[in-house]
C-alpha cells in the first residue's frame, strides 16, 4: 500500500517550458541583432519569424512575434518579443 504524502497532488511541479525573460538587443526595425545569455552574443541568422495572436477575448490576450536564432557561438534559440508587454523571452523546446 502506498503511504499518503499529506500533499495536495500536483502543489510541488514546475511547469514545463515555461518562457524566461532574456536581454534581446533590437535594430531599428525590430530585428533581435544580440541576445545576452551567459554573456552577450550578436544574432548570425534568424532562420524563421512567425507571429501567434490568441485569447484575444482574455482581459490579457497573447500576442508574440517569434524568432528562431542563431547566435555567433552556433547556439540556436527560440526567443519572443510579447507584444503587450514590450518584454523578450527566451523559450525552451
């Protein structure tokens, strides 16, 4: 028989692929040209850009412009500016 823990199931996860705010350098047209990681790293390619606008009906709707990244070390991330906000995040796979 399994022993009660006296924990409410699901009080002690994490969720999962949860964003984290990053440092993202823009040009003037809006284009991520760096984004500081460990330590700042200039932008070699954006190999992608897609935009997700949903639950619109919220009083807090989303709103994000994607972009897949290369940085100078060959690192490649997934980062996002939230348009409502003005903040960037960087998204896990």
């Amino acid at each position: 028989m399994v022993e009660d823990s006296g924990k409410t199931p699901g009080t002690d996860t994490c969720p999962v692929n949860t964003p984290e705010p990053v440092v993202v350098e823009e040009d003037a047209s809006g284009l991520p040209v760096a984004v500081k990681t460990r330590r700042r790293q200039p932008v070699t390619a954006i190999g992608n850009r897609w935009r997700i606008d949903d639950e619109w009906w919220r009083n807090e709707p989303i709103s994000r412009l994607y972009y897949a990244v290369q940085l100078r070390s060959g690192q490649k991330l997934v980062v996002y500016k939230d348009l409502t906000s003005g903040g960037w995040y960087r998204q896990p796979y």
